[in-house]
C-alpha cells in the first residue's frame, strides 16, 4: 500500500500533487479553485500567520471547508457546520461489478446539469459545477434520467477518493451504488492507487455498503465549516 500519511492531510497532498492545476494558495493556506470544490488547507499545527493567509485567499466572509483537517478555525470564525465521520481505505483487490441492471455511462460536462440536480435531491454532500474536473465519474440512467452516480475527488499521491455516491429514491435498493463503486474501485487499483473515501457518522447505511466491498476504517475524521471573519 501507498504511505497512508497522505490521508493525514488529503486536501493538501491533492492541492500539492496530482491536483496543482486546480489550487489556488496564498502563503501557506492552500483552496480549490470556485466551483471546483469548497475544501482548503492549512498546515497541521497552524499559526496566527497562516489562517491569515486563508482570510486573504478567500476573502471577508468566505466559506473555509476544512475537510477531515485536525485543524480547528480561529474562535471568532463564524462556524457554519461540524461533522464527524471516518476515513476509510479499499482493499488492494476487487471483483467485476455486479451484472444486470442499465449500463454504466460515462459523465462528462455535458452531463453536469443532470448531476447538479441529482445532487440536488439527493444531498449526502457537496458538489459543484466544476466538481467533475476532479476525476472520473460514472452514472445510471432509468428511461434517460441519471439516477445513480459516483466519481473521483480527492486525489493524495498513490490514492483516489472515492465520493459522490448518490442514488435518487425511485432507484434505491436496486445495487446501483456497489456497481458504480465496484466500478470506480477497478479503475483506481488498475492504476496502481488504492481506493479511499469518507462517510459520515450518522450514515450507517452507505458505511455498511463500502464495510461489504472491503473497505477498512483507518481514523476518525471532524470535518469543519466556518466563514472568514468580515
């Protein structure tokens, strides 16, 4: 397996590696670009110094997601949400994706309205009209209607996030996720990456589907959202 100290910090290693086009950074406080994502970092044991360089980065007001960060924002940062949840890393092999069921397409910009909207209904986390520049993402469709979807987020050198697994509530129950899943999990592995994502506490149910594909707690995560003070 890849040194899993790149999971300490996912945002960061994405922002410093594999997804350095899509950064924007300021001293040492590190953002995606708009649209892109919400998510910044800062080093681990931040200073004075560096949540001022994330206040200039994102201005008076702006909304600092600190995903899964063990940095806590400053006290008079206007919070906006706090999350628990656990970090969790696939296994180094996996079977073919489940068969039967509608074909799995290919989404691509064109198909960004109608992953805004299933994002919309479905609300498990954060996406955007630029989120699909962060990797692959793959989809079903029910009578020409996207109905199911999952893609690649975060990428820390030698891993790829797994995230947006979303199925509206017509199309439940089917096995639409774990066939997406499966599918994205292949692809990761083929390119000698491992498979890691992030869930919620509170959402058993998608924590059961990924414990059942192979996927492992590696640590507990907080995840933070505060606003730039005025």
């Amino acid at each position: 397996m890849p040194d899993t100290a790149a999971l300490d910090d996912p945002v960061g290693a994405s922002l410093r590696g594999p997804h350095t086009h899509l950064a924007r950074r300021h001293g040492n406080a590190l953002a995606y670009v708009p649209d892109v994502a919400t998510f910044v970092a800062v080093p681990a044991s931040p200073g004075p110094a560096d949540w001022d360089d994330l206040a200039w980065l994102l201005g008076p007001g702006g909304f600092a997601d600190l995903f899964s960060s063990p940095a806590e924002p400053p006290p008079d940062w206007p919070p906006v949400f706090s999350l628990t949840g656990v970090q969790m890393v696939g296994p180094a092999a996996v079977g073919p994706a489940p068969a039967g069921g509608p074909d799995m397409d290919e989404l691509g910009p064109a198909d960004v309205p109608a992953m805004l909207a299933l994002a919309h209904r479905t609300s498990p986390g954060p996406f955007w009209p630029r989120t699909i520049e962060m990797g692959r993402y793959v989809g079903i469709r029910d009578g020409g209607t996207l109905v199911a979807m999952a893609g690649e987020r975060l990428h820390p050198p030698g891993f790829t996030e797994i995230s947006a697994v979303r199925t509206a509530p017509e199309a439940r129950g089917r096995g639409y996720a774990a066939r997406l899943v499966t599918e994205l999990m292949a692809d990761v592995l083929a390119r000698g990456e491992r498979p890691f994502l992030h869930v919620a506490s509170d959402n058993a149910a998608a924590r059961g589907l990924y414990e059942r594909l192979g996927f492992t707690v590696r640590r507990d995560v907080v995840f933070h959202g505060s606003r730039v003070p005025d």
